[in-house]
C-alpha cells in the first residue's frame, strides 16, 4: 500500500479508502465517509476525509463531476486513481498471501 | 460549524467550503470530530493541496524589516546611551537613538504608503486615515512626548489596518497582531499612569514591555507587503 501513495503517511490509509469507495461509481462526501467507514470499521472525520480527498485530487486521482449547482459535489476515479487503486490492492494482497502462507507452513 | 471551516486557508475554503459544510451538517459533530476539522485546517495551510491565485510580493516590504531592524537598533542605541547629570538627578541620554527611530518609521510610513496606494478608490476615509498615520508617525518619532500625535497615528494606523483588511488587502490575523502590538503598550502606559506600577516606569522595563510589542507593526506591515497582491490575469490581443 504505502508504495503506491509514498509519502502519504497518515493520509494513505483515508485516501485507499476514498478509491475504494469510487471504484463502483462517483459518490460525494458523505457518501464516501459512511462508505470508508463501513469499509474500513471505524470512523472518518470529516478533516481526514477532505486532507485526502484534496490530496487525490491534486494527484488527479479523483475528479470531481461537473458542478450541477448542489452543495454535495460528486467525484469519481480518474483512470490513473484506478490504476493507484489496483496497484495498492495488489500489493496487499501480495502482502496477504505472504502472511496466511507463512502461517500455514509454521510449526505447530 | 463555519468558526471551524475559517480555520483552513483561503484558496482551500474557495474550492471545498461549501461541500464541507454539508458534509459537517449531515451528521452531529463529536469533540472528536471538532478536533479533526482542526487537524485538517493545520494540515491545508502545512501542506497546501490548493493554490490560490498567483501573487506579486511588493518588495517596498523589505524596507519595512529594515525599519524593524533600525527601530531595535534605536532601542539598543537608547538603553546603552550615556548617563546624564542634571539638578533633578541622573537620566539616560538616549538622543542618539532619534535618527534610528526617525528612519524606521519613515521606512514604516512608506510600507503603509503602499499600502494606501492598494485600496479600492472607495476607501477614502480609510486613505485619509493612513495618509494621517503615515505623516503622524515620523512626528511622533520626533517628538515622543507629544502624546495627540501618537493617538492620531495609533487610530490611523487602527483604521488603516480595518479598511484594508476590509479590501482584503491585510488578513484577519494581521490586523489581529498588529492591534495587539498597539493596544498592549497603549494599555499597559495607560495603567502605568493610574495604578502605581512603578516598575514599568524604569527606561528598561519599559523599553521590553511597553516598546517591543510595538515593534510587530514593522512586522505585519512588512508580512502583507511580502505577502502581496493577486496577480491580474493577462488577456492578450491577437
């Protein structure tokens, strides 16, 4: 995880949580904050979410949609957002595999 | 909920306030919740993912700090200034120090020169009060003990720094500071002549208590002038 978003310290984790929520389709904030919390079981203050979210969209990770005039503004994935997303994915599940093998091979 | 949302910088409220808002308002706000926003307005203005528009610093802010130097450079020069025996006893001589202080706040007159020459054409008893704050100032610098001369470049610098944060010109937090900077050792030689505060009689005492809060002024001057103005887009004619 922390290869694909280096530097990101304690925003990787909301900001793997923001593409996830976007990976079935655009949502806005308070969509991507119950969904991140439901996702990942524990809460997402509003300040983290939004410290990620500017981030991914900086990055142009995410985009938002066009302004429609409504106060909750949708965003979705960018192709690259979807490509940071699979590349982290992988690696846990790299990361994954790795653990549950080793712990199967252990003695005892 | 928005006294929160004003903690995070300008261009970042431009961009996301008004979803922020109604994600804040979608769900009642826990003390944690509150601490977070707080985190993430320290996090927008540490490591800025918005930029606003791009700003020309106006370098007349560097006279400013050189006024700042020269104006502790003439505190420096009247606290070490020799001692003087008269037929009322022993005084410091710190007539040395007036050229220092002289400079400095005519360097600070032409920092507030500029920043009066920034203002919408609107504002012209704000103009008028910089202008009288901007004359004051060097008088006063003179002639210390004329005290009227001194409130009349307190309040034109008061409203000068009012109007122009008005114009957008000068941020909250500056006129913030620079208040303090006035009102502190207003307040504070204001006591000293009521309640028998004689410690902050003695030309030490006052020259930190009293004269270095007054020294932020060069500073938040010097600060908006650095900070500059936005930067007028360029259309061109093809």
């Amino acid at each position: 995880m922390g290869s694909a978003l280096p530097g990101w310290g304690r925003h990787a984790e909301p900001s793997l949580l923001i593409l996830i929520s976007l990976s079935d389709g655009p949502k806005h904030g308070y969509a991507i904050m119950s969904d991140a919390e439901a996702v990942g079981g524990r809460r997402v203050g509003a300040g983290t979410l939004y410290a990620a979210l500017a981030r991914l969209e900086s990055q142009g990770l995410i985009a938002p949609l066009p302004d429609d005039g409504s106060r909750r503004r949708p965003y979705r994935l960018t192709a690259e957002g979807a490509a940071s997303l699979t590349s982290q994915l992988e690696n846990l599940r790299h990361l994954a595999d790795t653990g549950l093998d080793r712990l199967e091979g252990a003695p005892g | 909920m928005s006294r929160l949302v004003s903690l995070y910088p300008a261009p970042w409220r431009a961009r996301y306030e008004d979803e922020f808002l109604a994600v804040l308002e979608s769900r009642p706000l826990t003390l944690r919740d509150r601490l977070d926003v707080v985190a993430g307005a320290l996090d927008a203005r540490w490591h800025p993912q918005v930029h606003g528009p791009e700003r020309i610093p106006d370098r007349i802010g560097y006279l400013s700090l050189a006024g700042f130097a020269l104006f502790w450079a003439g505190i420096g020069v009247a606290a070490t200034g020799p001692i003087r025996f008269d037929e009322y006893g022993s005084y410091r001589d710190g007539g040395t120090a007036v050229p220092f202080l002289l400079a400095s706040v005519v360097l600070l007159s032409i920092g507030l020169a500029r920043i009066v020459a920034r203002l919408p054409s609107t504002a012209r008893l704000t103009a008028v009060a910089g202008i009288l704050a901007m004359i004051a100032g060097p008088v006063w610098a003179v002639a210390p003990w004329h005290f009227p001369v001194a409130m009349v470049f307190i309040v034109g610098l008061g409203c000068l720094a009012v109007g122009a944060r008005s114009a957008g010109i000068m941020s909250t937090g500056a006129v913030v500071v620079l208040g303090l900077g006035v009102v502190v050792p207003l307040g504070l030689m204001s006591a000293s002549l009521v309640v028998p505060w004689y410690a902050l009689r003695t030309a030490e005492v006052s020259a930190v208590v009293l004269i270095a809060p007054l020294s932020l002024v060069w500073l938040v001057i010097a600060r908006t002038l650095l900070h500059g103005s936005e930067r007028t887009p360029v259309v061109s004619s093809v």
